[in-house]
C-alpha cells in the first residue's frame, strides 16, 4: 500500500496531500478499541497482512503477508498451525482451492506458488511473467488460476502449471482478478480507474466498467452472478449490472472540499461527503455468502458492512491500527475476517448486526401494520363519492363494530409477524454463545488482604477478584501481562452478555475467574485440611411430563452434588458433552460450584432445547466433572429421549344451523347463524390459530357477525366452536359458497375447508347431537370430539368470583402401559380445570394439570412416607388456600394388604402394593397441609374390577378419610366394592358428567337460594331416578353409588 501511495503522490492535489498526511498520522495515532464485534486477534507476522482467505470449510485462514510467508490459522482457536516459506517478496495475494487442498498465493518476487494444506510443501510455482503478480484466483470447479499483473490477466492449468492464455487490454497494474460464479468470466480491477469483464473461453474483453475517479483495488461477483462490486481509490464501493454495465449504486465515502481561507495560506478541508462512508481508499470488498451485504476494508482502519439493497452502512468495525487490506467473509456467513498493515488479522461476529437488523425490522413491520390498519379504520368513517347519504348512514352504524373488528385482526397479525422475527432472533442468540480472549484491557484496583480480593473494572463493570494473599504481589505486578478470557452470548436486545470471565497469567497457567460464572473456570488451587467425597446424581424433567423431549420443547437436566466427605471441595466443574454432535440439540455446556462444605448438596440445571426438526430417538450425553484439587466424582452417562414433532391436524368435526325462520332450511335473505366445531384429531398442539371465515359470491355476512377468531392453541383431541352469521341474495340456486380458513403459526399446518351449506335443504340444528367420528389412528390424547350439544362442555357459568388463593391438583390418567385405558380421563380432567377457572375462581397459574400421572408425580405433588412435604404442601398459604383435588383414572386394591391404591399410569395393577400410590398415605399427607379447606374428587373405582379380569370385586380396608382431614369433603364415584361407569355419548365419565352438570346452569341449586352446598350437589350426582345410580343401571346395567365423607358437607360449595 505505501508503495502505491509513493506512485501517487505525485498526481496529489492539496486536498490529496492533506488526506494523505492525516492517513499517515492515523497510523500513529489510532488506538485498538475494546468493542463487542472482535471475537479474535491472530498475530504472528513480522510485517503487513496484505491478503486473506477462508477455506471452503471455515475451519482455517490462510493469511499473505510482505514478511514473505503465508500463514495456516485455526478460526476456533486463533493457533498458527503452519508456516509456508519459499517467496522471495511480498505475498501479495492468498486463495484456496475449492476443495481446500491447496492454497495460491501471488508475490512481489514474481511468481504463483501451489502449496499442500497438509503438508505445507510448496509443490508447483508458476512463472511468466517479470512484473509483480499483485492478484490470484481459482476458477470454481478448480481447474483453473487467474493472476493480475501490470497490465494483465493470465490464465494458467492448475494442474499442470501452464499459462493458457493473457488477456491484455489494461493501462496500469491489475490489482484484483475473480471468477464469476459459474467460472465463465473474470472480472478484473485496475490501477487505470476501471473493471473489464473477460470471457474465460476466448479471451475477449467482453465489457469495461468506467465510474471509478481513481486506481480501483479490489473487485468481487456477489454469489448469485448479478451484480460485481468494486473498491477504489476514491473512497468509494460501486455495484455494477455484469450484463449492461451500468452503474447500479455506489456507496459513498467521505469527500473533502477547500472551503473559507482564513489567510492567503490557510485552507480550510471540510467532509462534504457520506458520514457513514469510509474516509479514506477501499483497498478490499466482498459479497457476504448470501449475497445481501458486502463488507470493505479500508486504509482508514475500518471494515465497513452494506446492505446491497439500500446502500446503507450498517456497521463499522473498529479495532485495526492500521489500513486493512483484506476482507473476507466465513463460507457459513458468520465471521468477517481482516488483515491488515497493523500485522494482525481480526476475526469479527456478525451476530449483533444481525440481531439489530431482525429488532428494526420489527419496528418497521409494527409501524406498517399499524398504518395499514388506521387507513382501513379512516375508511369507515369516510363517505364515498358515490355513495348517498342513506348508504353512508347505514354504513356508519355498523363502523364501531367494524373498527374493533379490524383493532383485532391486525392485533393478530402484528403477533403473529412478530413471533416469526423472535423465533429468528432465539435461534441466532442460541448459536452466538462463544469463546472469546483479549489482551488485558481491565483496570487493577488495590488490593484487599482481609478479602484476599483485587477490584477490577472490564467493559466498565467492576467485578471482585480473589488472589490468594501469598500471590497477590506477583499478580499485580505482572497483571498487564495477562489475557482475559471467557465465553459471551447475545440477549433478546442484541447485545452480548460477558460469563465465564478470568484472568489467565501465561506464566504460571493460573486462572482468576470474575463475574457470572456459568462455564468451566479452573480458579487458582486451594488445597483442604480433609479430603471432601463428592456424589452425583441426575434427573431429567419437561413441561408435558411424559419424559420425552419433544421438538420444539425445552426440558431441564438436573444435577445434584453432595459432598459427604469431612473438607471442603472447590471450583466443581460440570460439563454436559454430547457423545455425537446434535445439530437439532442445544444444550448449555457447563455449570461450575465454587465451593461445597461437608454435608452440604447443591444443584446445577442444564437446560436443552429440541428444535422443530429433531428427530425420534436418544441422544446420549456425558456429564463429566472437574473439582480443584482432583476430588470430582464419577462422570455420569445419560440418554435424552427426543420425539419428533408431532403434527396437529385441524378439521371441521362438525357444524350447526340456527336459521330465522326455524324449518332447518337456509332460504334466501333469510338470516342463518353458523356454528362449526373445530377438531384437532393430529397428536400435536396447534398453535396460536386464526380461523377466517370466506364467503363467496352472493353470500353476506350480518352487519354485527364475526368473520375472524382468534382461538389461541389448541391441544391435541381439543375442540373449539366459532359462530357466524350470513345471508343469500336470490341468485344463489344450490351451495353457499362459505369457507373455514385454519391459519396456525406455521405455514405448513394451514388448512382450509369449504362448508356444505345448500338453500332450501334442512340442515343440522345446533340442539341435535352430532358425533364427528375422528380416525382413531391419528388420535393421540383424549377421545373423538362430543357434538356440538353436549351441554356441560358449552356455556360454562363465570361467576367473576376470585379465589385467587386456592391450589388445584387436577389429575387425568388415559393411556396405561399396563392396564386398559380409561377412555375419557383427560377430556374429564380438561373441562374440570376448565369449571375451576370460569365458575369457582381460581387462578390458572394455581391448577396443576397432570396429565398421564406416573408413580413420581404422586410423590412429586403429595409426598412420600418419609417425607410428607411434597409440592402441593409448599404451594399452600397457611389458613388461606383452599385445596381441591380431582382425579379421574385406575384405581385398585392390594390383593394382599386390601388397601386401596391410585393406580399411575407406569404401574402394574397386580403389584399395585409396589408401585401404586396409597390411599391412606395420600389422606395422612394431606391431613399435614395446613390448608383452610379441601374438596377432593375421585373419579375411580378401587375394587379391581376394572383392572383385574380374572379376579372378582375385592373390598378394601381403610380407615374413614374423614377421621383425619378435617374441614374437608370427600366425593368417591362409587362405593368401595362397585364400578365407575362411562357416559360414552356425552364422551365423559357418568360421574364426572353429573358432578360438572350439577354445576352447570346451578342444577344442583336444589333449593334455589343461589347457593350450592356440598351436600346438595351430592344429592343431585346421586339421584336414584336422575343421577348416577339411575343411569349406570340403565346404561351398563351395573350398580354405582357416589359416596360423600366429610365434616364440610353442609358447607356451601358455590354461591352465585
């Protein structure tokens, strides 16, 4: 570079001089600054870093330097691997090959070197020529080599060494060469102001760009072929059209002007040109790999990023000390590297920026949203130019409703856009944690012996530093000599978030962590007066808990640490390792303790995170661990079971016709309310969906219908209703043209289902009963979904009560491994939460909904022998929860002991004794929990016989719950020795159904002072002519007696 600046300066004007004096004194003058984007420094040149390259894999950069060597660099570490000697000048240029065996390299001494990656032997050189070779380039299939020269491109055999072809036609020195995607064509950049396009096969200059006010040094093919970029001299990028040769954009640098003589010999420079712009030479563009940015290096330190679209300059990197001469982007996209006369090469991570591009683009996508709807909202209000004043009236009655109507749906639309560009986000911050080392930039403040602890301010934060006393002298002393390192990770706001810090001493090899430790940090060695013990163990827990990890889901892998030794243990270290790499696995690497006493256990989390793509299967870890003085405990192997996404899939289940004139026939002009049932029959939750109702030609809606429904997710066997109102012209002879659109947050799972609606044909009315029979195959969770008359599902009372207090443990056990399924148990559990919420007032935050309980979950929420403690004891206020407990599954009796047991879904009915849960223990527990009420639900048998076939009704022993829960009440399905039966047409269990129809619309309210007690919802559920025991007899013909205990029954249960 200072040798084209010594060709130039002859040409310089004032202003030239004055740039080029004030570019010498940056030189001297500019300092490296601390910033987020430099992920890494390489250094190990003796002198100017003039050319870069990544290979294909994006493992290694090969750097050119004027000490005459290349050099081999490992991106991850920053290690130099290899030195490559044999040039007798200046390295001008580096590229490797496409299939990243060899690397070209182009020198002041004349020639084109071959080298083996591998073994670094230089095994050809190409000579030709007598002038310096300033540019070289594989072609892309890697038979070829371009290099530039004075005046000149040459085309040589890569593998035989033989120059094929010179293309002539420059007037000074070919700074850059580069093959077009597709290997075609050159493009070529010269000393002369202009690029020429070369055709490859005959040599003829197919084009020359002219633009350029000064030398240009650099040029580059995006990607896709469509566009060439080019740096020059002037402080300018321009990006040409390779086919027309037009001057598609140029990205402005800074410009200076003579301006206000203060005197005869002063002259004032001022910048006239782009802020954003670089300041002084371009000296290296490239396309970034998918073809949206180009980033350039300059000779004013900088590198510079541009969106190809706009021209704009979204970043400027700074930290070089001197001009950069090369830029190059990593093939994956990630990393900008830069070489430059400062000695070093930089790598920089784009992550940031584009976390700043997704974050601004949710403003724009916000603010053209909101537009869009505030033009729509304008418009209602807005008369027409042919419309009368009558229409215009009658428009504007309906305009209020129509605006809530649009406020909804772009409120949806905005939250649905902006799911997508945080999904993108949470998946760039997942992959941005990484490594980083600096040179000690941190401020030592004095040390404090009592403490043992150094202050030191890193990044403007102050942070404590623990020194042992007997080092700290040492340490100070020699503490600008240290490097800092640690590993960093974006947050939601993009910026980087600094963990695992320490000060490494090279000297020594100490480790001195500071700050948030969330990695592996090896502290300084402090040795215990007794040896510690350390145990590990470790659990694996996700939100469904059914125990698998399925996509898209996020679980927990925990780790618990006990030291049962007599010393202390120091700086534990655990690291989770993947025994394969999981591309659709992300896993937090490592969790550190500092300290653990005797006696003393800790716990440690991992979490990890399946993506949508993951596939069905274990994925198998290594939990290894590190403690300070080589105390660790055993590595622990564990298999994660991953579930492939589980598709939803939803279908029009049913509809129903409520029409005005009431003869179930749809008439023209007539009005006619529509009400379809949704059904999810897939094994997936569908998320976030949007039902749109279309309607063809000579279909309308009534001025006060709906016509979208935001209906939230929707599980698996769910069911959701939507109702509509629509009229017909006379034109309509047959089908009414009406659609169900099914929009649900991703694309792939969108649907849509035309109704069969006909004039003048009876249609089904909303108060008969219709069964959608689903396919059984595709059904994963509950049954097939009830009619749209199924009464206790529809209209649930809300009351507005708030019991904001109360603790529910809401229990539906389904699918045995063991024993036959109970077909309804989830559906009854769903719609028991769903009564808790709208009509008894509590909280959802406050419901456990267990679905599919194991022996585990028992003992999760309601304790153990040993420990009674469990979960739902620690969620209760003292005096102020009401707890209520619902459970719809197995039960059944010890066959030795006689006992009543809860029968877990991974329990064997006929060892229940050993795996099953007691009934007399789940009372004695609960019996501990100072609550101020209870109402516990059992929906299930404990005689055994729905469990054991071929055993008879087993009566079993157990002492009255009511002698030892008091202000409780107790409802039991059946008596001890009977059955509980199924209410298969309402798609419930027969007591769950009349426990939530006595609720419903206040059946129970007996004697109707708008209040249910206990004891007159017990007489409801089992009336002998109209509850429970009338309808086992008459549907199964079986006996079934609900039984109430307890000292609260003639409480009141709801008032309302």
């Amino acid at each position: 570079m200072i040798s084209r600046w010594f060709d130039e300066v002859k040409n310089l004007t004032l202003v030239g001089v004055f740039i080029f004096l004030f570019a010498a004194v940056s030189f001297c003058l500019s300092q490296e600054a601390e910033n987020d984007e430099c992920l890494r420094t390489f250094e190990g040149h003796r002198n100017y870093v003039y050319s870069i390259a990544f290979s294909p894999d994006g493992r290694y950069i090969a750097s050119g330097s004027w000490d005459n060597t290349i050099k081999l660099w490992d991106v991850e570490t920053g290690e130099c691997l290899r030195t490559f000697k044999g040039h007798a000048g200046w390295v001008y240029s580096v590229a490797f090959s496409p299939d990243g065996k060899y690397i070209a390299s182009g020198s002041g001494d004349k020639t084109i070197k071959l080298w083996n990656v591998e073994s670094g032997e230089c095994f050809r050189t190409l000579k030709g020529g007598i002038f310096d070779v300033y540019s070289v380039a594989f072609s892309p299939d890697g038979r070829y080599i371009a290099s530039g020269s004075w005046k000149t491109i040459k085309l040589w055999n890569a593998e035989a060494g033989e120059c094929l072809r010179t293309f002539e036609g420059h007037e000074s020195d070919v700074y850059s060469v580069v093959f077009s995607p597709d290997g075609r064509y050159i493009a070529s950049g010269s000393m002369d102001n202009t690029i020429k396009l070369w055709d490859v096969e005959t040599g003829e200059c197919l084009r020359t760009f002219k633009g350029h006010e000064s030398g240009v040094y650099s040029v580059a093919f995006s990607p896709d072929g469509r566009y060439i970029a080019s740096g020059s001299m002037d402080n300018t990028i321009k990006l040409w059209d390779p086919e027309t040769g037009e001057c598609l954009r140029t990205f402005e640098g800074v410009d200076y002007a003579a301006v206000s003589p203060l005197s005869n010999s002063d002259v004032v420079y001022i910048n006239v040109g782009n802020p954003e712009g670089h300041e002084f030479e371009v000296n290296s563009v490239v396309f970034s790999p998918d073809g949206r940015y180009i980033a350039s290096g300059s000779v004013d330190n900088t590198i510079k990023l541009w969106d190809v679209e706009t021209g704009e300059c979204l970043r400027t990197f700074e930290g070089h000390k001197s001009c950069v001469e090369s830029v190059v982007f990593s093939p994956d996209g990630r990393y900008i590297a830069s070489g430059s006369m400062d000695n070093t090469i930089k790598l920089w991570d784009l992550f940031e920026v584009k976390v700043e591009r997704l974050l601004s683009y949710k403003k724009l996508i916000v603010d053209k949203l909101q537009k869009e709807k505030q033009e729509k909202i304008d418009s209602l209000y807005r008369k027409g130019e042919f419309e009368t004043m009558q229409q215009y009236q009658e428009r504007l009655r309906n305009a209020d409703r129509k605006k809530k109507e649009i406020e909804e749906l772009y409120k949806q639309k905005i939250k649905q856009e902006l799911a997508k560009i945080d999904e993108k986000i949470d998946k760039i911050i997942r992959v941005s944690r990484s490594p980083f080392e600096v040179k000690n930039t941190a401020e030592l403040l004095p040390y404090d012996a009592d403490r043992e602890t150094f202050k030191i301010i890193f990044r403007g934060k102050r942070y404590d530093l623990k020194v042992p006393l007997a080092l700290a002298k040492d340490f100070k002393t020699r503490f600008n000599s240290m490097v800092i390192k640690g590993e960093r990770q974006l947050n939601r706001k993009g910026k980087w978030e600094y963990f695992n810090c320490y000060v490494y001493d090279p000297e020594t090899g100490n480790k001195y962590p500071f700050g948030e430790q969330r990695g592996k940090i090896l502290a300084t060695t402090i040795t215990p007066g007794k040896p510690p013990r350390l145990i590990a163990n470790v659990s694996f827990s996700e939100p469904s808990g059914e125990g698998f990890l399925d996509a898209e889901e996020k679980g927990i892998i925990k780790v618990e640490i006990r030291n049962e030794g007599e010393g202390k243990a120091y700086n534990i270290i655990a690291e989770l390792i993947e025994k394969e790499d999981y591309p659709d696995i992300y896993t937090e690497l490592s969790k550190s303790i500092s300290e653990l006493s005797p006696g003393e256990s800790k716990i440690v989390e991992f979490a990890i995170e399946a993506t949508e793509d993951v596939g069905s299967g274990l994925h198998r870890f290594e939990i290894k661990f590190t403690e300070a003085n080589g105390f660790e405990p055993a590595p622990i192997e564990v298999a994660v079971e991953t579930r492939a996404l589980v598709p939803p899939d939803i279908i029009v289940a049913d509809m129903a016709v409520d029409d005005y004139s009431g003869n179930g026939k749809i008439e023209p002009s007539e009005i006619a309310t529509i009400t379809v049932r949704l059904f999810n029959q897939g094994k997936g939750v569908a998320k976030s969906v949007v039902v749109r109702v279309e309607l063809g030609e000579n279909v309308f809606f009534t001025g006060d219908s709906r016509q979208e429904f935001d209906l939230g997710n929707i599980p698996p066997s769910g069911v959701k209703d939507i109702q509509f109102s629509i009229y017909t012209n006379n034109r309509i002879k047959d089908k009414i043209p009406v659609a169900v659109n099914i929009i649900e947050a991703r694309e792939k799972f969108n649907r849509s289902y035309p109704l069969d609606l006909r004039v003048n044909v009876p249609q089904k009315s909303g108060q008969e009963l219709v069964v959608f029979k689903g396919r059984k195959e595709d059904v994963s969770y509950g049954g097939h979904p009830a009619g749209i008359s199924v009464d206790i599902e529809k209209n649930i009372p809300e009351t507005g009560i708030e019991n904001r207090e109360a603790i529910a443990v809401v229990i539906g056990n389904r699918d045995y491994l063991k024993a036959k399924n109970v077909e309804f148990a989830i559906r009854d559990a769903e719609f028991v939460k769903d009564y808790l919420i709208k009509t008894l007032g509590y909280r959802e935050g406050n419901i456990f909904m267990l679905k599919n309980a194991l022996y585990s979950d028992f003992v999760t929420y309601f304790g153990s022998r040993e420990n009674y403690k469990g979960k739902l004891y620690n969620v209760v206020k003292p005096g102020r929860s009401d707890v209520f407990i619902y459970y719809s599954g197995h039960g059944a009796p010890g066959l030795k002991d006689k006992k009543g047991y809860f029968v877990p879904v991974d329990c064997d009915p006929h060892h229940v004794e050993l795996s099953g849960y007691p009934l007399d223990l789940f009372y004695e527990n609960l019996s501990k929990i100072p609550a101020r009420s209870f109402t516990v639900v059992l929906d299930a048998c404990f005689s055994g016989a729905n469990v054991f076939e071929d055993i008879s009704p087993v009566v079993i022993e157990i002492e009255s719950p009511a002698m030892k829960l008091r202000n409780a009440v107790i409802f039991c399905s059946a008596s001890s020795d009977e059955v509980s039966s199924w209410y298969n047409d309402k798609y419930h269990s027969l007591f769950t159904y009349f426990f939530l129809k006595g609720i419903h619309n206040w059946n129970a309210d007996l004697n109707k002072d708008r209040a249910i007690t206990y004891e007159e919802l017990y007489k409801f559920i089992s009336d002998d002519s109209e509850g429970v025991p009338y309808w086992a007899r008459r549907l199964h013909g079986v006996e079934q007696h609900p039984v109430i205990q307890g000292d609260y029954k003639n409480k009141i249960f709801i008032s309302y």
